[in-house]
C-alpha cells in the first residue's frame, strides 16, 4: 500500500510553511485521530496573545475568500487585490490566495488588533484549527472520497495556551472552532488538490486552466458573469433550479465551481453540470481531424527522411 506522501514529509512541509524563516514552530510528530485528546486554552487576558497571529503563512480557501470579502463588504477584485497575494501550492502545482501580512508592522495579520481578531467569526479555517494542523493522505487502494485524513498539534515556543487545563478532543475542537463546517464547504476544493498532487509534477496543467482555476475559486463575481456573460451556457447543459441558485449566492456558485473544475479540468463526470451533446460531438470531431492531420504530418516527414 502506497501513500502519496510520507508522514515525515508531510511533517517537514508543514513545519517550513508555519515557521516562514521564523523560530518557534514546531510540529509534534504525534499522529491524532478524531477522537485524540490536548489541552489548550486561548483567550484575551494571556501572555501570548496574538502572538501566532504574526508571521504566519494562511493560505486561504475558496470559503475563507468568500466569508471574509462579504464581512467586510468588498468585491472580490477588491479584496485580493488589498489582502491577497496569488502563489503556486506546492507539488500540486496549482494557484492559490495567501493572506498578506503587514510586512512594514512586524509581519502581523492585517485583521488583529490589540483586542484579538476584528473578523473573528468570519476567521479562515486555518486560524480555526489553531493550533491543530490537518493533513490529508490518498491511498492507492482507496476509493475516490475515502482519503485519509489526520491531524497534529503545532506547538511555538511562544505559546502558553498549552499550559491551560482545557482538554479536547479533535472533533470537539473542530466543532466549538467552526472548523468542521468549513472542511465540508471546501471539501470539493480539497479534492481538486488531491487529484492534481495524485498525477505528479511530470503532468503539467496549461497556464490557460490555472487562470480558469484561480478565478474559478478565489473570484465569484468574475465566475458569475462567466457563466451567465460568456458563451458558456450555450456549451454547458445546467439544470434551471441549479441557474436560479447560483445567480445570487455565493457559496452556492463556489460548490458548483468546484463540480465544473472537476469536470472541465480533470474530465470526472459530474450530476449538475455536463458538455451539451452538440458541442460534445463538435469537440470530438475537431480533436479526431486534428489527430489525423498530425498524423499525416508525420508520415510525410518520416517519407521525406529516407
């Protein structure tokens, strides 16, 4: 049974990505499992407070981009823009949005004050799960849908929240954080990474479906008029009360992103979206064409050369 990374792997990625050249961070090489057990207690009034809110590197999720620019009442060219900056993820190879930190003021997240988090409900996942970190593993025996999840305490030097006698659970903490909620809406997003980190480095995508990528889940504004602005609809068969939803809701338009990525880029069928039969056909015939008129390319060359 083979794992797509290795459990030190995953320890040493994760550890170099918190730390960003800073001292402190440290992942306990301690596997949990849901039901695991750690104390830890965070609240205004210790010693640390809003000391892991500096320095940190918070990649944000399609959800956390949606939460956090309708909080603050931005359009999502906005908001990137002021917040964001667009990075490569790692061997999956695909683009994401990381929080900018205030560089000039100490490397601290523009959302903390001295009394904590100014967006605190609207936080991203990742500041949820503090100080868990989660990892996801796709076996190669295992079934679409079954990768195995698992998670590990980061302990910076820094924090005294460890020394508080609040104990929890895994899930327990997940559910008083919110985190819970947030995994189930980014969990198709999650999905695309995996698909994308199973094929490798030597499959690369075209920069023409990284752009479609990035825009589709980090920019609902431009994914909408996409959709209904574009010749899309005219490609694409998509039922009425799935059109009616996506016209005005957010989170609604980013699930059915995640179903056309799936789709268009990684070619796995979908139920809510499919290539209308025509074009399908169209598509087909342009793509045998081309192959035969490549074809006869090369047998003329191949004449040519003897």
């Amino acid at each position: 049974m083979l794992l797509h990374m290795t459990l030190e792997h995953i320890y040493k990625k994760v550890d170099s990505a918190l730390k960003m050249g800073e001292p402190g961070g440290v992942i306990e090489p301690v596997r949990l499992e849901k039901d695991s057990t750690f104390t830890f207690r965070c609240y205004p009034g210790i010693s640390c407070f809003n000391r892991c809110c500096h320095n940190v590197n918070i990649i944000l999720t399609p959800y956390d981009i949606v939460q956090i620019k309708n909080r603050l009442g931005l359009t999502a060219d906005m908001f990137l823009q002021l917040y964001t900056t667009p990075e490569i993820l790692g061997q999956t190879e695909l683009p994401i949005a990381r929080l900018k930190m205030l560089e000039d003021e100490g490397g601290r997240c523009p959302f903390v004050s001295p009394k904590g988090c100014q967006i605190y409900s609207d936080r991203p996942v990742c500041c949820r799960y503090y100080p868990l970190g989660i990892a996801s593993l796709r076996q190669q025996d295992k079934l679409k849908g079954e990768e195995e999840e698992f998670f590990f305490v980061v302990r910076e030097d820094h924090c005294m929240g460890f020394k508080e006698s609040t104990e929890w659970t895994v899930d327990s903490w997940r559910a008083d954080q919110g985190a819970d909620l947030y995994d189930s809406m980014n969990r198709g997003w999650l999905e695309l990474l995996l698909r994308k980190s199973s094929f490798g480095k030597a499959v690369e995508m075209p920069e023409k479906a990284k752009h479609l990528f990035y825009m589709v889940t980090t920019n609902m504004e431009r994914f909408r008029q996409f959709v209904f602005q574009s010749p899309f609809l005219g490609s694409f068969a998509v039922n009425d009360n799935t059109l009616k939803e996506i016209l005005g809701d957010d989170v609604a338009l980013m699930q059915f992103g995640f179903e056309y990525l799936k789709h268009v880029v990684f070619g796995a069928e979908s139920d809510i979206i499919r290539l209308k039969k025509d074009v399908l056909d169209k598509t087909v015939k342009k793509i045998i064409k081309k192959r035969r008129k490549k074809g006869k390319k090369s047998r003329k060359s191949a004449k040519g050369g003897r």
